[in-house]
C-alpha cells in the first residue's frame, strides 16, 4: 500500500507461539506405542495372509510417520522470526500437515488396487489371527487416539497426525469384523472388503487434509469467514466512506490476519476508527493480527482534483461521500461502502 496513510495502525496480539496446546509428550508416547505394535502386526499379516491386516500395518507405518513430521514441524514453527522469514517457520505444521494428507491419498490408491485384485482371486486367510490382531489393535489406536486428544487439535499439524491414528482405529474395526466373517462362514473376499472400507477412509481424512492445507498455502481466508461479509462489516462503521485492499488469510492454523486500507470522512477521527475497527476485528471475528491503514477521503486525489459530499442521486437524503479516485492499477480486491454495492 502507498506511503501517504494518515495512520498505520497494528492491531497484533504477538501470542503466536505453538507450544503450549500441543504438547509434545503427548505425541512421544503415542510414537512409540504405534511403532512397536505396527512391528508385531506385519509379522501377523504375512503369516495370516491378511491384506486387511498389511494395510493396517501400512497406514500405521503412516501414522507413526505423521507424528514424528508432527513433531519436527512444532520444533521448527516454535524457531522466533529472523532473517527473510518473517513469519518464522510456522507454516512447517501446514506442510506437515499437507505431506500426512498427500500419503494417506497416495496409500489409499495402492491399497485399492490390492484390494480389487483380491476380490477377483481371494487368497486363503487365517480369520482367527487376523480377528485378534485387529482387536488389539483397536486397544492400541484407542490408547493413541485419547493420547493425540490431549494435544490441541486446532493445529492442523496435529489434526492431521489424529486423523490418521482415528481412520486406522476405524480400520481395525473393520478388519475384525472381516476376521470374524472369515472365520464363521469361510467367506475370504471380506478381507478385501474391509480394505476398501479402511481405503475409503483414507481418502476421505486425506483430502480434508489436502484442502485445509492447500487453503492456507493460497493464502485464502479461514473457513467459514467471508471476507465480503467482513468488508461490508467494516464499512458500516460510524466515518467509514470505504474499505478496499481488504486480505484475509492464515499465518498457521488457527492464527488469521488482516489487512486493509481504510478510507475516512473529511473531519473524521481516524485514530478512534482504526481503534475501533480493530476491537470488531478481535472481538467479534478472533483477528487480532490486523493491520490497517487509515486516511481521509481525498488525501489521495491527484493534485487539483476536489472531492466533496454530495445528496445521493435523486433524493435529498443523507449524503453519500463519493469514493476517492483509483489509488493504484491493480485492484486487490473489490471495493466496500456503506450503499449497496458489487462484490
């Protein structure tokens, strides 16, 4: 934005720091019970001729993975801001996050393909193995699953590692129920069944993953805010002649920020209006990053250009401040007054 602005305010709450919701030991103790059972059940699997069962063993191979970049991304987002990144690293939890996505997508692709070409030619599976190794393999994700539930699953980091440790809990529930069909009635392909329950799964978690990931890498504004909304909120405050360049996004998961230039009424107080717009923005939408730029309407017109209040057309109602002249070529973004108006 242009360097004339009449006040630059910054509405930042600086409690940006990652660690204290998602704590760290939590995570450990789940790595560590997936990685010794995920051991023991591929083991299982071969002996049992159980792709259900290998399939599990896989996605939790893709579990333990998905901590451990979990991990590594809160230690790497947690590093202060220097240097060229401004934001620090914190967007290591979004790639994190975005990698467990990607690998629960590509897993379901192959478990799929698997899947199919035994439900054509079934192999002979030992149901009484595979219905006890799944059973304790749903003690295990449910130990996991409320030991990732003491982290703070507003992170995305930490969301995607939970996503992947509750579509595995859901697959052993499947593969025990193929267990105990293969098992009472000899019906083999309800181990390939269950796989491409556990696939469908998969491929749900993953691209909520990918999404949410992808949303924030595009540097869209937060699910479920609309910025048009937002804009047509701003502008509706007392002095507001308009609001453009108005950018909504996300630093990380669970921290939004704004920007906008804000244009005032001739006469109007713009340090009152920049304080108040940034007390909606906290107290009503949760963005307390906000930083605004706020000048008079005609503080940019070009030079021997006048700029004055007029009645509207056709009535001789309030009158209706004119909006300033275009402040640069490239709009960034529709433009927000207090008439209705285009988005």
């Amino acid at each position: 934005m242009s360097g004339h602005g009449h006040d630059h305010g910054h509405g930042h709450s600086h409690a940006h720091g990652v660690a204290p919701d998602a704590d760290r030991r939590w995570l450990r103790a789940a790595l560590g019970l997936l990685t010794a059972y995920m051991a023991v059940e591929v083991v299982i699997g071969v002996l049992a001729g159980s792709l259900a069962l290998i399939s599990d063993a896989a996605h939790m191979l893709t579990d333990a993975v998905s901590i451990l970049l979990a991990l590594i991304a809160m230690r790497l987002a947690a590093r202060p801001a220097r240097g060229g990144y401004t934001y620090g690293l914190k967007r290591a939890e979004i790639l994190s996050a975005q990698a467990n996505g990607i690998t629960l997508l590509l897993l379901s692709v192959w478990l799929a393909y698997e899947a199919v070409q035994r439900l054509i030619s079934p192999p002979t599976v030992g149901g009484a193995m595979v219905l006890w190794t799944a059973l304790s393999g749903i003690v295990v994700n449910l130990i996991c699953t409320w030991l990732l539930s003491k982290a703070n699953r507003s992170s995305l980091n930490v969301e995607g590692a939970y996503q992947h440790i509750l579509t595995d809990l859901f697959g052993f529930v499947a593969t025990a129920l193929s267990g105990l069909i293969v098992l009472t009635t000899g019906f083999e392909r309800a181990d390939a069944i269950a796989t491409l329950v556990v696939v469908a799964l998969m491929l749900r978690a993953g691209t909520g993953l990918v999404r949410e990931s992808g949303r924030i890498f595009m540097e869209a504004a937060p699910a479920g805010l609309d910025p048009d909304a937002l804009g047509d909120r701003l502008v509706s405050q007392d002095e507001v002649v308009e609001v453009h360049d108005l950018h909504i996004w996300q630093i990380t998961s669970g921290q939004p920020a704004l920007s906008a230039h804000i244009l005032v009424a001739p006469g109007g107080d713009c340090h009152k209006v920049r304080r108040g717009l940034q007390e909606l923005l906290s107290g009503e939408y949760r963005i307390t990053h906000a930083t605004l730029q706020v000048d008079h309407v005609g503080e940019q017109a070009e030079a021997g250009e006048v700029l004055t209040l007029g009645p509207r057309p056709g009535t001789g109602a309030q009158p209706e401040p004119p909006a300033a002249p275009d402040h640069c070529e490239d709009a960034h973004g529709p433009v927000h007054r207090p008439w209705p108006h285009r988005h």
